[in-house]
C-alpha cells in the first residue's frame, strides 16, 4: 500500500515530522552550549518543544538541566572540573573559585563567614580620604536564603505556647508580633 506524495495527511506528517527534527537538532546543540544562549530562551525553546504535537522527553530532560545554573559564574554543567560546598551543597567551578587541588573539606565564599581582623589594619588620617579595596558581590544561592529564612523566626513562631499542666495555656506575644488596630472609618 503506498501513499502518493502530495496526500494531505502525508503532507502535515511529513511537516510535522521535519518541524521536530529541527527543534530536536536546536535542543541538543542548546544543551551542550556552556551557557552561550540566555536562560530566558532556553525557556522558551523548553516551552516550543512542550508545545510540538509529540513529545521529545530526551531533548526537554536535557534542556531542563540546562537551565540549572552553578558557581559563582551562573553557568550551566559545561563538564569543566567542579566541587562541592561540604555546606550547601552548591556547586563551583575550580577555576572561578581559583582552585588548583581538591581539598578534602570545601566551604563557599557565601558560607564561609567573613572574618576581619580590624587590628591589623593600619589606621587613617581623618584628612585624607579613604580608599576601599572593591569587593565583587557575592550572590548566594537559593540554598543559602532558604537557610536565612529558617533560621529567622517568623512572627507565629514568636509566639510562644506556655502550658502548665493544671492550667489553661497560656499565650506570649512580643510586641513585633503586635499589629495596629485599625476601624476602617475615615477621617
């Protein structure tokens, strides 16, 4: 049984079929690309390819590594050689973080508290100005504000149960936890 060439249905599939070979091809040329493409079209090629009438999960999973980002550089995996913060668990770049050797134990930049010794810096003369060495800013990363956040209490937290066992339990509230009252009437 053979279908001519100029079938409708043979004509879409055969567009169909072409339209994802070419999505197929972009998608692993955009996964192997060490971050070269923005993240905002690495989206939008995931979302173009979820969209496609089949489904590339190879491709998709691929891109959807892609967009994770590590180190300080904010860079994809790109096989380059990385470590571990034995902290957060983020990742790193040797290079970025101008590592020669593994280590045995690794602590980030943004873990690492940040420790200055004021003593040992020689003092000023309050006429001349002051010139301060720049420091890049350290992003941290995700991991590290969600550890900020726990180790914050939040305002239920701050109140505090206190129960006594012959006593009906009795509620603290700090004054941060207080909010104004307000009537809803205008003035």
């Amino acid at each position: 049984m053979s279908i001519p060439p100029e079938d409708y249905y043979r004509q879409k599939l055969t567009e169909v079929k072409r339209i994802g070979l070419q999505w197929a091809e972009r998608a692993r040329k955009v996964a192997t690309d060490s971050g070269a493409l923005s993240l905002d079209k690495v989206f939008e090629l995931i979302l173009e390819g979820e969209n496609l009438p089949f489904y590339l999960e190879k491709e998709i999973k691929l891109l959807r590594e892609r967009s994770v980002l590590y180190c300080i550089c904010r860079k994809p995996y790109d096989q380059r050689k990385m470590i571990a913060c034995d902290q957060c668990d983020e990742w790193y770049h040797f290079d970025c973080i101008n590592l020669v050797s593994t280590p045995k134990v690794y602590i980030c930049p943004a873990c690492k508290p940040q420790q200055q010794d004021l003593s040992a810096t020689p003092s000023v003369d309050l006429d001349r100005s002051i010139s301060v060495k720049f420091v890049e800013p350290k992003t941290p990363s995700p991991k590290h504000t969600k550890k900020l956040r726990e180790a914050e209490p939040s305002p239920r937290q701050k109140m505090v149960s206190i129960t006594d066992h012959n006593s009906v339990p009795i509620l603290r509230v700090s004054s941060e936890t207080l909010k104004p009252f307000r009537t809803g009437l205008v003035d």
